[in-house]
C-alpha cells in the first residue's frame, strides 16, 4: 500500500476486508473517513475471544498507517 493515498488504501482495505467474510464499506463524513463492517466473520469466536477485535482494529490501523477509533461492536451491544 505503500505510494498509495488514504482513499486507494482505503480501498484496497475494503477488498481484503472482503476476502475475510467482512461486507465492509468506506466513506467520509465531514473531514473523517469511516470504514463500517456490515457484518462480523468472526463473531462466535469473539464472544469467546474478543481480543480478535483488537486484532481487526490493529490491522486496519497498521495497513492505513493511521490511528483507528471504533465507534461502535456487536459485541458491545452495537448494531455494527
């Protein structure tokens, strides 16, 4: 992803989210962009092991060489 913008990287996130089983989606609202996970592959796993969304917050962080704020979890008793 390196040379990429933020728009293409996110893009590219979005594919590879996709080979997961993730039905993701990007886009900006104001000056901030927003990724939403329609959907979680993983969720039996997490309600055993929710470190596994640390490691999805991690990874799209580390891929876009940004900070990565979640606003809301299944998990958490979010809608997404």
């Amino acid at each position: 992803l390196q040379g990429l913008s933020l728009e293409d990287k996110l893009q590219q996130l979005v594919k590879l989210l996709g080979t997961e089983g993730f039905a993701a989606e990007w886009n900006m609202v104001g000056e901030h962009y927003h990724i939403t996970e329609h959907n979680c592959p993983y969720l039996v796993v997490g309600q055993h092991h929710p470190e596994v969304c640390q490691y999805d917050r991690t990874l799209i962080s580390t891929l876009l060489a940004v900070p990565v704020v979640q606003q809301e979890c299944v998990l958490a008793g979010g809608d997404k």
